[in-house]
C-alpha cells in the first residue's frame, strides 16, 4: 500500500471512530435531558438516523455512493438488519438501503458493523450532500464515453464531512449519468454531471437547479463542457452561495432551484465564480483508477441446463440481460419488488451472485441490482438461482416494474399506503396487459405524499398520496400526472397534474390511460410527446368521472392494505432537518465552530478553517439578531442586517457584510485564516459578552462541543 492511501485510510478510520464515540456521546446525553430534542434531531439526520412513522422506532439509512456494494457488504447489511431491525432491507431510487423500527440505542452499534463492511451513514439524511447517485450501468454501458465511476466517488469523498455543507438550508442531490440517454435523471438535480470529450479531454455537461417535489423544475445548463478537473471546484463554489443566499426559514423553499429562481441564473453563475480565490482547489484532478474492485470473475464455462421456468426464461433475457461494452460479458438486472429483500434472501443471493458475477453489483434508481460481468453460459444458471429466491422476474425498468416508496408503511409524511398499491397496479399489468411487461413506453412511480421520494413527477403515468373530502369523512386518494421521465433521445420531462382520485379508483385510471394512448397515439409516438400533443385539458376531460365523488362506496373510503375508514395521520417530517433558534445554544454553536476551527489550521486544511470562522461569525450574528426577533432567512440576510441593529456595538467589524466576506475575495492561505479566525474569535467572545449583559447571566455551556 502507497504511504499516501495509507494516511487516507488511517483519516478515515479517525474519522468513523469519532463519529460512533460521538454519537453514544449524544444519545447518552440527550436520553438525561442534557440535549434540546430538535437539537438532537438535527444532530441524529446527519448521521442516517431519521424519526419513523411508529413511535419508538426509527429508519437508518446508510449512504452508498453511486449504488456500488459487493457480496460481503450485502452479507453485512443481512446480518445488520436481522440483528437490529425487523429483518429487511429497502432499496431506495437514492442507491441506497434504509432499514426500518431501528431502536435508538442501537444505532452505534449498527454504525460500528456498516464501518466493519466498508460503509457509512455519515450525511445519509439532514440538511447536507446526500448519496451521489450515478447510472448502474456506468463501466458497462456501451454508451458512454467513458465511465463516471471515479468521478462520483472523489465528489462524494470530498464532500463527507466537509464544513461547507453540514448546516446548509436544505439538502443537496447529485446525480452523474452514463450517456446522454441520462439514466439517471440529472434533469432534476440540484447537480447533474453528462460525460463529454473534447479535443482529447474528458470533461462534463454540467446542469444545475433540478428538482422534483411539489414544484418540480428542470434543471439550468451551466456548462455545455466544464473539464472534469473542475467539476468538484464548481460544486464547492455553488455551494457556499446555496449555504450563504439559500432559504433557511421556509421549508418549502429552501431547496438550490428557488434560490436559482429568486436569484436568476446568471445572477447565481456571478456569485458562483465569486466564490471561486476563496475555494481550496481551483483545479482538483480526479484519480480515474477509483474504480469497484471486480473480484473473482468466473470463467464462460458453465455446463448446458435448462431454464427452471422457460417463458419467464426468454421474457427474462429480453428485459432483465444487457451486452457489456466489454464483448462477451452480460450485465444482469435483478427486479426486488418494492426493493425489498428480506435479510436471509439477501444472504443467499450474495452467494448466487459470486458464483455467477464479478463482486462489483449497483443498485439502481429502479430499487433492484445490476450485476456485472456475467458470462453467457452462466445466464440459465444465474436465472434458476434467481427464481428459486423469488427475485426471476421479467420486466426491469419497463411498465410493469414499478417504483414506490414506503409511504404510509413507515413514513411519518406518508399520505396513502403506496406499496399497497404498486402491488395491484403490478398485478394488473401482468395479467391485463401482459405486451407491457417487455415494454418501457410507459414507467409509472407512486409516493405516498407530494415530496416525490418515489419519483412520481418523472413518470410517463404517476401519482402520489392526497386524500378527498366527502360529507363528514376522508376518503385517500390519489393526484394524477402524466407526461414525465426520460424520452429514448435523453430529453427529461416534468409530468403535469391533472386530477385527483380516490385511491381505490387508480386501477381504472391506468386502463383508461393504457387504452387511450393504444387507440389514440400515432405510430412509434412516445407517450410523452402524446401527452405533450393532447394537453391537460385533454386528460383531465378524460379522467373527470373518474374524480366525482357524489357517488361513492364505503369501500373507497378503505386504503390499499386497509380494512377500516382512512384516517389521515400525517406527522412531522424531518427531510429538511430542524431549525435551531434557542439564542444560548446558538452562541454555543459558534464556539464550537471555533474550535473546529482550530483543529482544521492546525491540520493544515485552511479553506475549511477559513469556513468554520466564517460560519462563527453568521452564527453569532443570528444570535443576537433573533433576540431582537429579527428574521433570519438567510446568510446573506444575516450579514446584511446585522450592522443595522448592532452597526454601532461592533464598530471594529463595520460594515459587518463586508468583513466577513472578505473570505470571498482572498486565497485560503494560512497567514490570511489565521488572521480572519483572529477576528472571528474576537466577534464570537464580543456576541456571547453581549447576550451576557442582556440576561445577567452566562449562556454559553460546556456540554455541547459538537
């Protein structure tokens, strides 16, 4: 091993070890009441642990960058879940897997055992860079220009634990696809990355300010080429105005597209390039040999056998089994229903795939797996092994694989019970329309409420959790769009809305529109295009029966799964962390960020040194604003308001906006955040003795030294 992957590594292990001490550190205090709840909350997102729908229990979500696990991580993610948690595990359109009723005082221990198996949860949920995502075919794909793999590891590698986005507004999602067929829907992410070469370079189409949700938007091109020794560069630019300009507030708008919105994209692109003496890297090479280890490949020598179940066999070939660009090898897609896989299925399907595949397996944004380099001979094999754990279906990626989140099963914002009902709608395809299994004209995605965690709003046909009101009593339903995802030649679209139904009506709304685009479509007319071509209005007029309640069952009143009235419990979410106004804790926060600080000059990392002091001062400053019950959306805001009500107290940083950006305009050097950690220093004591003064009292504690 190179001296220099050696120190990496020794880091790391730094790292995850004070990560789990830490952890213990808070539960322990936040269980004798020495730790504010939201506060804890907060801390608790940022490390994968998330409040579940049931009270008591929690989800854990683990951060896979770009899908990427090998049969031992598998193995170890089994044995976690049948250890700690009811013995499943759910693969979500993020890469990733989240384990459900999780008990709080498990979760060091479960942190310990990902750590063993190579992985985190470090920034799996809260206000951070979230799991990278990436297409599951990048390395394979005969497509692409070359694989993004590396890429979307050094981008995640970068970010983990870096000051710039612990505390930002809202979350961040980044999505690198392999092609430009963008199979993995950079269209609507906060950062997407399409693989381009010019005049021999390799480089990226860079787009930004994408996002689904109750307002979805596409996202903006930023560059049509940005070399790839930049993209990392650009991101951390972007970032610090997200953390500076970015909503903090107003949940609802607080994601990097309203900021794109309010700001005007030329106007964010100014700010970004701002930002640009103050970053650590102008240029930051990525090492392209970051590539998943295969393991031990098996030979194209299986023996002649039979498939156990021939139709499903030939169905299967058709949709599930891919050509590499590697000649003679297959990649392999695994439909797991709903994405999930029960903890002893998962541990011999690990032994399947080392037996047939190389050890480098993807999750996808389908919810199943893509295995690599399977030999041909192997496929009757690898299918018989499949069937025999349930996991042989046809159909990856086409209509009748459908894409649902876990909506009312454990979500606390879960509206309607939406596996539930991706159970029917699969069933339905299978058995009405049996032509669209090996068919992809139409995707359709379900979420359970408005927040789009099952993609709903980039689906050909989609919905997601509502309810209807009718007399005296609740009846779920579910909101209609169409019109969204991936056209064959990488256009993306948003699905528009159209009507809201009763839930238990949704089966009929799919064989209407089934039959309509059958009878109506022209030609090879890809449905979106149609939907483009009919309009709104059109589908509307077509489903309106459909939505009139002046008629309606007891039944309907049922949910999917349900056999009583439809209650409507809709908890507090935590997908945008929590907000943290208790003016003492606060003015604590900035200590703290001091003495983050400290450690980061004295490890020679200066431009995250120079942000913690800058994040002290903004900090401290929303402090003493927030006494005075002002407002503090923003960063900005915060800097801009600050020398109005406190100008004449704090003279020596007058004017205060301009102070404190002077990070902006200077190189990260070490003489120049020493000098800005000084004044941060002198700030932060000067706040705190001011906020002593107003209450007779000391306000900054010891325990909390995050």
């Amino acid at each position: 091993m190179k001296t220099s992957e050696a120190a990496t590594l020794n880091r790391t292990d730094a790292a995850n070890r004070a990560d789990i001490e830490e952890l213990k550190d808070r539960i322990y205090a936040y269980q004798r009441g020495k730790e504010d709840e939201d506060r804890f909350k907060h801390y608790r997102l940022t490390r994968g642990v998330y409040g579940q729908r049931q009270v008591g229990v929690h989800m854990f979500r683990t951060k896979i960058p770009f899908g990427h696990i090998t049969p031992d991580q598998l193995i170890a993610l089994a044995d976690i879940s049948e250890k700690y948690t009811n013995g499943r595990l759910h693969i979500t359109t993020r890469q990733n897997v989240q384990m459900h009723y999780v008990k709080l005082n498990d979760t060091p221990a479960i942190w310990e055992e990902l750590v063993a198996a190579g992985m985190t949860a470090r920034e799996a949920c809260g206000n951070t860079v979230r799991n990278l995502t990436a297409s599951p075919l990048a390395g394979v794909d005969p497509d692409e220009l070359f694989d993004v793999s590396p890429y979307v590891y050094a981008t995640f590698d970068y970010f983990l634990r870096n000051p710039i986005c612990q505390e930002m507004g809202r979350k961040i999602k980044p999505a690198f696809s392999s092609s430009d067929k963008d199979s993995a829907f950079t269209y609507f992410h906060d950062f997407g990355f399409i693989p381009r070469i010019k005049d021999g370079q390799r480089g990226f189409k860079v787009v930004v300010g994408g996002g689904l949700g109750a307002v979805s938007m596409v996202a903006h091109t930023a560059f049509e080429f940005l070399p790839a020794d930049q993209i990392i560069p650009f991101q951390e630019a972007a970032l610090r105005v997200f953390d500076r300009y970015g909503e903090r507030e107003k949940r609802m708008k607080a994601r990097m597209k309203f900021l794109i919105k309010d700001l005007g994209f030329d106007r964010f692109m100014e700010l970004v390039h701002e930002e640009w003496p103050a970053i650590a890297h102008k240029e930051y090479a990525i090492d392209e040999s970051l590539t998943p280890k295969l393991g031990s490949i098996p030979g194209d020598d299986f023996p002649p056998i039979a498939p156990a179940h021939p139709a499903l066999y030939e169905e299967w070939l058709q949709t599930n089994v891919l050509e590499q660009k590697q000649g003679g090898y297959r990649a392999v897609a695994i439909r797991i229903p709903l994405g999930n896989l029960e903890a002893e299925q998962a541990r011999l399907l690990a032994e399947v795939i080392r037996t047939h595949a190389s050890d480098d397996i993807r999750l996808s944004v389908q919810q199943g797996m893509i295995l690599r380099y399977v030999p041909p001979s192997a496929l009757p094999h690898l299918f018989n092994a499949l069937y025999a754990l349930d996991l042989g279906l046809p159909g990856y990626d086409t209509t009748a694989d459908i894409t649902a989140c876990p909506g009312t099963d454990t979500c606390a914002l879960g509206v309607t019970n939406s596996t539930g009902l991706a159970q029917v709608l699969e069933a339905l395809v299978r058995d009405e329309y049996p032509e669209l299994v090996t068919e992809d004209d139409i995707r359709i995605k379900i979420s359970g409420c408005m927040n789009a965690c099952g993609q709903h709003m980039a689906a050909n046909i989609g919905f997601h959790g509502s309810s209807i009101r009718v007399g005296d009593k609740i009846a779920p339903a579910m909101q209609v769009v169409v019109g969204g995802g991936i056209a064959p030649d990488g256009r993306g679209f948003i699905a528009e809305k159209v009507i809201k139904v009763p839930t238990r009506r949704v089966p009929d709304v799919v064989r209407i529109l089934f039959e309509d685009y059958r009878l109506q479509a022209g030609e090879g007319e890809y449905y979106n295009d149609y939907a483009v071509r009919r309009g709104k209005r059109y589908f509307y007029g077509l489903l309106k029966p459909l939505g009139d309640t002046s008629e309606i069952s007891d039944e309907e009143f049922y949910d999917w799964g349900q056999d009583e009235d439809y209650k409507q419990e809709i908890g507090v979410g935590e997908c945008a962390g929590v907000s943290l106004d208790v003016i003492g804790a606060i003015l604590n926060d900035s200590s703290n960020k001091l003495i983050a600080a400290d450690r980061s000059l004295e490890g020679g990392a200066y431009a995250d040194a120079g942000y913690h002091a800058y994040s002290a001062m903004v900090t401290a400053a929303k402090a003493l604003l927030l006494a005075e019950d002002q407002k503090c959306n923003t960063h900005i805001g915060i800097l801009n308001d600050f020398g109005t009500y406190f100008g004449e107290q704090f003279p020596e940083v007058s004017p205060f906006a301009a102070t404190v950006l002077h990070i902006k305009r200077n190189e990260p050097t070490e003489d120049f955040v020493a000098d800005y950690l000084a004044q941060a220093r002198a700030f932060v004591s000067k706040a705190i003795a001011t906020r002593e003064r107003q209450l007779g009292k000391t306000v900054v504690s010891e325990y909390y030294k995050a």
